[in-house]
C-alpha cells in the first residue's frame, strides 16, 4: 500500500467519523438549546411549575424512547438509515420549535428532536467504533464526546448571539414570521438555529457506507468487503472480512436473548453499571448548578451563561487531550484517572459547603478540577467502552440498553438532585456523588483492556473470561 493510499484511507475515515460524531454534536446542542428559552416560553405560554417541568423534561422522554427502539432498529435495518432517520428527527423538531403555534405543539416538537437524541446517542458512536482500526479506534470515537461539548458550547453561543440580535430590533416586518421568530418571540429562533447542524448531519448520512460489520451480520459480504477496502487497503480489509466472519459464526442467531450468553451477560451488566454511574457521580448536576454556584462563590459574571461559558470550555478542552491521549494510555487507565479527580475534587468540594468555605475562588477551582476529570476519564471512555465490547450481531440491542441507562440516570439525577440540595444540604449531596465514584475501579477490573484490539478479539476475551469464571 502507498503512503497516498494511506493518506486517502484516513482521509476518508475521517470523514466518515466526522459526519457521524455529528449526531453527537446535535445531541450537545438539542440539549443545551433548551437553557436559554425557558423563561420565553414560560411567560409565552403561561406555564406553571408542572407544564414548565414538562416543557423542559419532555425532550428527556422523547430520548429515552429513542434509545429503546433505536438498537432493533439498527440491528435490522442498519446503522446508516438508522442515522439517516436521527438527522431528519433533528431537522423536524428544530424547524417545528421555531413555527409551533401552541404549547402543546412545542412539547410535540421537542418529543420528536429526544427521539432524535436517543438515535443518535446510541448509534453514532457505535457506527464510528464499527468502521474504525483498532489502533486508532479510541480516538474516533471519542470524537463523539468531542462533539457533544462543542454542540452545548455552541448552542450557549448561540443564544447568546440571537439573545443579543433579537434586542436589538432586526430590521424585519413588524408581525412577520421572522420579526416573530427573531425579534419578538426569539425563543424560536433559538430552538430553530438547530435545523442548520441538523439538516448537514442529515444530508451527510447519505454520504458515508454502512457499516461493514452489519452487511457482514447479514451475509452481505461482497458489500462488506468494499466497504472495508475502501477503509483499509485491499490486503488488510481481506484479513479483517475474514475475522468479522468467524466472530459471527461463532454468535449464533441474532436475538435479545444471546444478551443472556456467557460472556455477554457480563459485558452487559458492566455497560449498564458504567452508564448509571456516568450520572449518578454528578456531572449533570454540576452542569446545570455549576454557573450559580460558581456566581455565589464570587465571580463577576454578567449572567448565568457566562458560567456556562466558561464551564463548556473547560469541558471541550479537556476533551481535546482525551482523544489525543486515550489509544496511547489504554481506556481502564484514563478512566481510573479521571475518576480519581472527580472523587478528590467533589469531596473537595463537599468539605467547603461544610465548613462554610464557598466565598472564593477555592470553590470554581474544584468544580473545574471535576468537569477536567469527568472531560478526559468518564465522559469519552464510556461511549469508546459500549462501542466495543458487544457482539456484532447485537451490538445495537446490547447498546441500547447500556444507553438506556445513561438517560434513565439522568432522568432519576434530574428528579433527586434539588431535593437532595434541600434536603441532605449541598455538602451532603457533594459526598454522595463522591461515593458513586467508589464502585468504577472495581468494576473495570472486569473488562479486557481494548486499546488497539478488535472488535472480534474483545468479544473472544469476554467468552474465555466466562468460562475461567
């Protein structure tokens, strides 16, 4: 093989991750949207506490939802259509936010666009991990957090821009729809500036292959074969056809009780254990409090969004150096890292609550120091982990419930987190999530190292880990 080739073939791969990590960045953006419209809509609307809830929680459902249909969905169908139909989710919630005519219409709308998050939250770094080498696997896939921080960043730019714009009387018709989107009612413009992203992501989809790895679960191989020849070079993609072939063989029929095999138990179990405690540790919770938090302990701050600001940042930063790191240092190793700064800097963080100690700086360091930690251990390892350690011919079923875990902790933190501050005080809550960190390092004991492994090698490991068990 040519060093051209070679640099056509990472070339290409690029893209292809590129255009999937996308879905990562809608789902950053669709969820962070959503922070500078609620008072809009609230007094739009007349909302009370219970449809204001609703209003900001229905998206959450429409995830959840998502994420449960969106692994048969993928294992039938494909990860490409299946990603196809996340960007089209996308582009109607954002265009249907924009021009709804009633509350009830809106919460339609932002059900559609958590649909859309659920697909893509699964799927996007599942195809990355499918089509990837597996010296440089990690790094692709991490782009997919890559992206989810960029997307909220961005969607924080985003309001803060239309905010400014829509203040200053754009010179749109007085009672027209973009007088009313952009100017009087700039809520929808908000929600609306999604349909950009998201309509490229849709049309983008069309533009990448299938995964190989499904044409091959479904006898495809010829299409397989092209797919990865165009990936790898035509000796490597022979040698790597062949692997994925036996790997299947070996899988039996494709259905949700091989999620109950040797082996695959197991592996199943971790991924649930690992997303649950991605939220139950308290990155949401310091997501969403840490800008007043950050306020109160004494930084001059125009407004809450500059908190947010300056946390996005932070948090896409550090995110940077994961995926720079993250095939160098293995995935148990910058987890364990990670993990170790989160559990030092929110009992860090819990202690100044308890003795009174949040008037300065000292606190915004420690919050910081937790979204670095979470940036470059927790946040990308756990998409990379639940990329690659299912079978291929239920890596869609197997990864949905995995993912379905992760939004059901996030629901469960959204629900408990302002009782837990009320009730058990922030200091208490702080040592809590401190205490969720405890379980991680065990629980990676139980999962091979896959840095620079295949997909197919990683699926043997767990099997021959069953039967020493």
């Amino acid at each position: 093989m040519t060093s051209k080739t070679q640099k056509t073939n990472k070339s290409y791969l690029l893209f292809i991750a590129l255009a999937a990590a996308f879905g990562g960045f809608l789902f950053g953006y669709d969820t962070a949207v959503i922070s500078g419209t609620i008072g809009f809509v609230k007094d739009k609307f007349a909302l009370d506490t219970v449809m204001e809830g609703w209003f900001v929680s229905s998206a959450l459902v429409g995830c959840i939802a998502g994420v449960a249909f969106a692994g048969e969905l993928s294992d039938r169908f494909g990860r490409k259509k299946s990603l196809i139909v996340s960007g089209l989710l996308f582009s109607i919630s954002a265009i249907g936010c924009a021009v709804c005519g009633s509350h009830t219409e809106l919460i339609i709308y932002r059900l559609v666009g958590g649909l859309g998050v659920g697909v893509a939250s699964m799927l996007s770094p599942l195809y990355i991990s499918e089509v990837s080498p597996a010296n440089i696997r990690g790094r692709m896939v991490a782009l997919y957090q890559f992206a989810i921080t960029l997307g909220i960043l961005c969607a924080y730019f985003a309001n803060a821009l239309l905010l400014g714009d829509g203040g200053s009387g754009a010179s749109f018709t007085e009672g027209s729809l973009l007088h009313k989107v952009f100017v009087s009612e700039v809520w929808r413009s908000m929600f609306g500036s999604e349909a950009i992203p998201a309509l490229l992501f849709f049309g983008a989809m069309f533009l990448v292959p299938e995964s190989p790895r499904w044409y091959a679960s479904k006898n495809k191989n010829d299409e397989a074969g092209a797919v990865l020849v165009k990936i790898h070079g035509e000796d490597v993609a022979k040698k790597e056809l062949e692997t994925i072939k036996k790997a299947i063989a070996k899988e039996g029929d494709s259905s949700w009780a091989l999620l109950l095999q040797p082996g695959i138990k197991v592996a199943v179990l971790v991924g649930v254990a690992l997303a649950l405690l991605s939220q139950f540790t308290g990155i949401n919770a310091i997501i969403y409090y840490g800008p007043r938090i950050m306020e109160e302990a004494g930084l001059k701050l125009s407004d809450a969004l500059g908190g947010q600001v300056v946390i996005g940042t932070v948090n896409v930063v550090a995110t940077i150096y994961a995926i720079l790191k993250i095939d160098k240092f293995g995935r148990k190793n910058l987890m364990k890292g990670g993990i170790t700064g989160m559990f030092l800097s929110l009992i860090a963080v819990g202690v100044l609550f308890l003795l009174d100690l949040t008037q300065g700086y000292l606190l915004i360091v420690f919050i910081l120091t937790f979204i670095t930690s979470f940036a470059v251990g927790y946040g990308p390892v756990i998409w990379v982990l639940l990329s690659e350690i299912y079978p291929t011919k239920v890596r869609g079923r197997a990864m949905s419930v995995a993912t379905l875990s992760v939004w059901v902790g996030t629901a469960i933190i959204g629900q408990v987190v302002p009782w837990m501050l009320d009730t058990l005080t922030p200091a208490g809550t702080f040592f809590i999530f401190a205490a969720c960190c405890i379980p991680v390092p065990f629980i990676l004991k139980l999962i091979p190292e896959t840095k620079g492994v295949s997909l197919e090698d990683i699926e043997s490991a767990w099997v021959k880990n069953e039967k020493k068990s």
